[in-house]
C-alpha cells in the first residue's frame, strides 16, 4: 500500500510544474483549482484508489455541477478538469507510482468551437480609425501595435513584453517566447515596420519597452521606473476596443481576435496548417485545426464562383 496522499502529492505535481516544466504562473493556478476540486470530491485518499469508475463518478459529479444561478458547467470547461486530472496522473506515472494509467481517461465530445475573426475590410477600418486619435504619439503608438497584432499572431500576453533591443525592425523578424517558455520567431509585415520606425521616431524616452504609457504628467519618472511604463494586456484590450468601435464594427474585438484573422488570412491565401501551427507557436495541430472550418467556409464560395459553369449554361440552354 503507498504511503503517497494526494494532497502531498498534488503539492509536489505543481511545484514540478512551475520548476522543471517552466509552466506560466496562470497554468499552475489553473491545475490546482482543477485539481483541488477533485481532492475535495475524492477525498485525501491514495493513487492508487484512483480506478475507472471513481473517473467515472466524477465526470458525472462535474456534468451536475450547477453554480449559484444554476448554471452547468460548459463541457469545455468540464474537459479542463479532466485534462489537469490526466497531467496529473502523467506525472505520478513518471515517478512510478502506482495509479490508473492516464491514456485510460478520455475526453468528453465538445461543441465545435466558433472563431470570431475580422474580414480585410474591417481589419482596415479598424487600422484607419487610428487617425481619429488626436495626440499624434497615442496615435502613432495605437497604430503600431494593431499591425503588429496582425502581422504576427502575437497574444496580448506576448506583445506587452516586447523590448526595443529584441525587436529587429529593419530585419523585419524577432524569437518570441510564448506558452511553456516556447520560442518561436515572427515576422513583421512591411506595414508594421513602417509604423513601429514612425512611433520609434516620435518617442523622446529611453524606456525599454516597444509600446509605452504615454501620460504627460508622468514624463520624468525616473528611468529606474522603466518597468512602469510596459502596458497591461488590458490596456491593450482598451485601445481595440476604442478603435473597432469608431471604427464601427459590429463584431466583439480582442486581441485574440486579431489572432484568429492573422491565422485565418494565411490559411485563406494559401498557406498550410503545419506552417501555421507553427506561426501561432502552438504545440499541437490539433490546436490549429480549429481554424479549418473557416477555410472550409472559403473553398465552398470557390467552388460555387468557379465549379460546373460550363455544364450550367448548357443545361440552361437544353431547357430552352
């Protein structure tokens, strides 16, 4: 019989995490939530306790889950749970302690995700709405970060982090690290290095940072405050939803959105998954593949434009 408990043990699996696999903050968190609502559900009890049918029980507990206004769980939502339950059981199987193999848990079937993305039209609506900002510096700033957002796929999360000395713009391509402490490189559009040299060129400050608060009264901070001056991800999320706003866009604009049309636009012009996968830094194509339905959307309009037309006039012309 072990001596392991599991509230020791998913202790030691998120230090694991945070060290030795480099995940985010946000991800550790999100596997001890999971996690420690199956501790609460299961009880302290062994690894080796852990079976198919306590595996079954609880994806039933977490499909009857309700919350205050009586709300479910979404199955999403529901598959997080058990895909934290899985790494968990991974990681015990990695230090040979015996539990159910985690290849024996499956995946609940989930609603296709819906991708919300911008058509070229409102991604140069929003881009023109920038010239409706009156402080030239904000404006310029605003610009640069929706095509560079555009131009490479970049998260919210990545695009804040990015420093002056690690951005080549004349090269026109920079490493990322992204999700895991993964690197990838990017690529800047000639439209986005054109606006990243104006806004460079209109900063006076020696701050670090690629896009930086730009707030009069507090110009002559000192330059130890450097780290003062990177935007939030929400701040970001502010300036789209400023600009796709006056810019009239019906649709719900984030960051992320941006994302999907920067995926979307080179799978519509003919670029391949596996070239996107990695465009997007994500570590599976699974991932990508969300994007095929879209590109399955657009091959149906070509077929309509251009397939059977000869055969059409023909048959027209037989009725007559």
């Amino acid at each position: 019989m072990s001596k392991y408990r599991l509230s020791d043990l998913i202790g030691d699996f998120l230090e694991y995490c945070e060290i030795e696999k480099g995940n985010s903050q946000m991800t550790v968190q999100n596997y001890d939530h999971y996690l420690q609502r199956f501790l609460t559900w299961a009880g302290d009890c062994k690894p080796e306790q852990i079976n198919y049918e306590m595996i079954r029980k609880y994806r039933l507990h977490l499909n009857r889950l309700r919350d205050n206004l009586g709300n479910e769980l979404k199955r999403k939502t529901q598959n997080y749970h058990v895909i934290a339950l899985r790494v968990f059981l991974k990681y015990l199987a990695k230090r040979n302690i015996k539990t159910i193999p985690s290849e024996q848990i499956e995946l609940g079937e989930t609603e296709e995700r819906e991708i919300q993305f911008l058509e070229p039209t409102e991604i140069q609506a929003l881009f023109e709405a920038t010239n409706s900002e009156k402080n030239n510096l904000i404006r310029l700033r605003d610009r640069a970060i929706l095509e560079v957002l555009f131009s490479t796929g970049l998260r919210v999360s990545e695009i804040v982090k990015l420093r002056t000395d690690r951005v080549n713009v004349e090269k026109g391509e920079f490493t990322v690290r992204g999700k895991g402490g993964k690197s990838r490189v990017v690529f800047l559009s000639e439209a986005a290095k054109h606006w990243l040299r104006e806004y460079s060129n209109a900063r006076t400050d020696n701050f670090k940072a690629l896009f930086v608060r730009h707030n009069p009264q507090k110009e002559n901070i000192d330059q130890m405050m450097d780290h003062l001056h990177y935007l939030s991800p929400r701040t970001v999320q502010r300036i789209i939803i400023k600009y796709s706003n006056r810019a009239g866009i019906q649709k719900e604009v984030t960051p992320h959105v941006l994302r999907h049309s920067y995926a979307t636009d080179l799978l519509r012009n003919g670029a391949d998954l596996r070239s996107v996968q990695a465009l997007l830094g994500h570590a599976s194509v699974t991932t990508t593949q969300i994007y095929t339905h879209i590109t399955d959307k657009h091959l149906k309009e070509i077929h309509h434009k251009f397939h059977g037309k000869k055969v059409e006039k023909k048959t027209k012309k037989e009725k007559k």
